[in-house]
C-alpha cells in the first residue's frame, strides 16, 4: 500500500491509499478520488512532507534496537527540539504567519495553538507538524 499526498482545485490537501501509482491514476480516470472536504475529483499528487530514504540493509527490529529504548528516543527528540526550536509558547501562529509572511526571519520555532489558529495557518499555506511529547515519571 502507498500513501500519496494529494490535494484538489480548491487547495484542500489529503491523503490517498493506493495499491500503486497505477491505481490510483486509473480511479482518478474514473473520478472515484475525491476531496473529503468539498467533494471535488479534480485532484492531482502534491510531494510528501516527509520523505525517509536510506539503504540500510539490517532489519526494522535490529535498526530499533540500535536506536534504545522508546522512551530514550522520545526523550532525545524533545532535547533536541527544545535546543533547537524557540519558544514563542501561545504566539505559535502569530509568529509562524509573520515568519511565513517574510515579516520575521525564517528560523524553528515550538509553541502552542488553537484548533481555530491552526485552521487559519493551514488556509495561509503555512506548513507546521503537531506534536504531541509526552512526559515520563523518572
């Protein structure tokens, strides 16, 4: 199975399941792919976000144990992303839309927002990833 990203005349952007690339051109053809969010069956293939290549050789399971625990892991992620992302706490979307509006310069930045402010950032165009870190008793 391949996830492609998609996204319709309007500009809604979406997921599609597929066998292969072959599938999915032959249900497009069909107009039996469509926009959940307006229904539209004008969509075409947009690149991925996020895009994980490599030409390790050793299986999924020794690659994972190399890597440590989950929690070590979780735990290097948010020491990295805090060392390596600006807090701007609750301001999140102001600053994102500034920076995005060649207002302020380009640079990572953590925070949080609203279900209402991430719709707006997602109607300007501005690309972010939510996370959600969880935090461990020691």
């Amino acid at each position: 199975m391949i996830i492609y990203d998609l996204k319709c005349q309007r500009g809604h952007k979406f997921e599609g399941w597929f066998k292969d690339r072959a599938a999915f051109e032959k249900q497009k053809a069909k107009k039996l792919v469509a926009c959940p969010v307006c229904g539209g069956t004008d969509v075409i293939m947009v690149p991925s976000s996020v895009t994980i290549m490599g030409k390790d050789s050793q299986p999924v399971g020794e690659r994972m144990k190399a890597a440590g625990s989950p929690q070590k892991v979780l735990n290097e992620l948010k020491d990295y992303i805090r060392q390596n992302f600006d807090d701007v706490g609750d301001k999140f979307a102001d600053v994102a839309l500034r920076i995005h509006h060649g207002e302020e310069d380009r640079r990572n930045i953590r925070g949080t927002t609203t279900q209402s402010e991430e719709e707006t950032l997602r109607d300007e165009g501005v690309q972010f990833v939510k996370l959600a870190l969880p935090e461990f008793d020691a």
